[in-house]
C-alpha cells in the first residue's frame, strides 16, 4: 500500500470519521452514507480498508468487547485452514484473502476450534513474531493498496480474553448480516466516484448526455438504496430473516446498478479517460475487482430459498 493511502486511513482513524453509528442502533442510513462517501471521494482501497475497521468496531460493540483505543483493525474472515489445537490453544494454518497486512494493528480473525466450529479472535499483531505475510499472490493492481494476502499462524498462542463471543456466533448473529451492507456501500461510493468524474467530462453529443442522464439516475438509486437498507436495519434490528435477505438484496441491486454505470462509462467515453487519468483507471479497475466480491447467483437463490450459505463476505475482508 503506497503511504499516502496508509496515511490517509490513519488520518480517517485519527479525526474520528471511522468513529460511525453501529448497525441497529438508530442511524445506519448514516452509517452507510458515510462508508459510501469515503469511497467516493478517496481511493477506494483506502475505504475497503476503512470499512472493515468500522465493521471490527461493531463486531466487538455486539459482543460487548471493548476495541483497543487507538488501533486500526480489519476483519480477516475468509475460509482458510488456520485452527485452534492443543491444550495451550495454539493457533496454526493459513487464513487467505487478509487485508491492510503490514497496516492493521490488529485484526479479528475468524478460526476453527478444537470442534471445528468457527471462532473469532482478537489478535494484537504488532506483538506476534510467529505470525508472517504473504502478498505474493495478489497480481493485479487493482486493489493493490490494500496489501492483501495470506497470514500464516506459525503455532501461535492463544490467550483466553481474546476470544470474541462463543463458537459459532460470528456466523448466527444478526449483526452479521447488517454488516454485510457495508462492502455494497462502498461498492456504490466507489462508483459514484466515477459518475462525478462522468460530469467533469461532460456530453459533447446526444448520445453521451443519454448516457450521463442514465448514470445520473443511477445516483439516485444507489442513494436510495443505501439509505432504505439503512431505515429498515434500525426498524427491525433483531429480524436475523429479513436482515439475511436485506443484505443479499442490497448487494445485488447495488452490484448491478454499479456494474451498469462502469459499462456505460466506458460506452459514453471511450478509451481516452483511462488513458490520460491514473485516478480514474485506478478507481474503475478496483471498483470492478471489489465488484467481484458479491457471489452472483449463489447469493441470489438464497434470498427466495432463506438458505444459509458460505459467509457472503469471505472475500471481502
């Protein structure tokens, strides 16, 4: 991650701007229109990043835990090998698609247990020796600033306290799936990001200004969106149903409506703008790969069926 995004996070961080309301709590239209404007107005990696933070924050806020002041967190959550195992409770294996390492200060890794239940933990990971990094495997350079990778537990101790909720309730909380909204409100601010570059360009013809009406109308959508969500989390905070299919409801009109606006950009501008503006070509190819995160159909008949599935943000953490 190049410093002057690391230094933007901490700054985020530091200001309190990451400081947002909890989901359920009364202002989560709130909470999703400032995701949405990080991302809209700052690279997009750097509001991944921060994303993940004010999702930890509220992880910890359910469980009654209380953050370390002052630290930057993210949510390592993606199906990985990394396990609990002997009787000191040491930690091993491998957790992939991890972000912000070598940036976060601490992360809440998700785990299997001796059972092979899932469990999460706090990890202070400026403190841990046996714990290394790999961003090897990361080859585009969409995203790259995020500095995602894979985390290796090299026979890691485990202390009892920081352990977050019991087996399983990472996955059963409600909390789980209001937080799934999150990665979709910044998929919108990234995107709308693109839309504002779409007006400083402006409509030389009648066909780009149909084009810029459309992307125009995308904005009120996505908007609309996000803030519906929003009311309807702190209207039924405790509905674990409905919030499974808000969630995967959201992300799939989102995703769609996102995906619209990158193509008509494209068909309204042509290759010009991506060659001459490094922001732009930066935010549209991380805005496409952070696109990829929603699972497509597998998300979608879970939404008629009320089907459980793999957590739907394995990859976005």
């Amino acid at each position: 991650m190049n410093g002057n995004s690391v230094d933007t996070v901490r700054e985020l961080l530091a200001s309190g701007r990451l400081d947002l309301p909890h989901p359920g709590c009364g202002a989560t239209a709130d909470r999703h229109r400032a995701l949405s404007g990080i991302a809209r107005t700052m690279p997009v990696g750097v509001a991944r990043l921060a994303e993940a933070h004010c999702d930890a924050m509220s992880i910890l806020h359910e469980a009654g835990t209380a953050p370390v002041g002052g630290a930057l967190y993210g949510v390592w959550a993606s199906a990985g090998t990394a396990s609990l195992s002997g009787d000191r409770a040491s930690l091993s294996g491998t957790s992939p698609f991890c972000s912000g390492l070598g940036i976060v200060d601490r992360a809440l890794v998700s785990v299997s247990d001796a059972t092979g239940r899932p469990l999460l933990i706090d990890i202070d990971l400026e403190m841990r020796s046996s714990i290394t990094f790999d961003t090897s495997g990361w080859s585009t350079v969409a995203l790259a600033d995020t500095a995602t990778g894979a985390v290796r537990f090299d026979d890691d101790p485990l202390d009892a306290d920081r352990i977050v909720g019991c087996p399983g309730w990472y996955l059963d909380r409600v909390g789980f799936w209001h937080g799934a909204c999150g990665p979709a409100a910044c998929w919108a601010g990234g995107t709308l990001g693109v839309i504002d570059v779409a007006h400083r360009l402006g409509a030389s013809d009648p066909h780009r200004r149909a084009q810029l009406g459309a992307l125009e109308a995308a904005s009120w959508t996505l908007d609309a969106l996000l803030a519906a969500a929003g009311n309807e989390i702190d209207a039924s905070p405790d509905d674990r149903v409905a919030a499974q299919r808000r969630a995967r409801s959201l992300r799939h009109a989102v995703e769609r409506t996102c995906s619209d606006v990158l193509d008509r950009f494209s068909r309204a501008f042509g290759p010009r703008p991506f060659a001459s503006d490094a922001a732009l070509a930066t935010r549209f190819a991380d805005v496409h790969l952070y696109l990829r995160q929603h699972h497509g159909e597998r998300e979608l008949g879970a939404i008629v069926d009320g089907v459980e599935c793999t957590n739907p943000d394995s990859e976005t953490r």
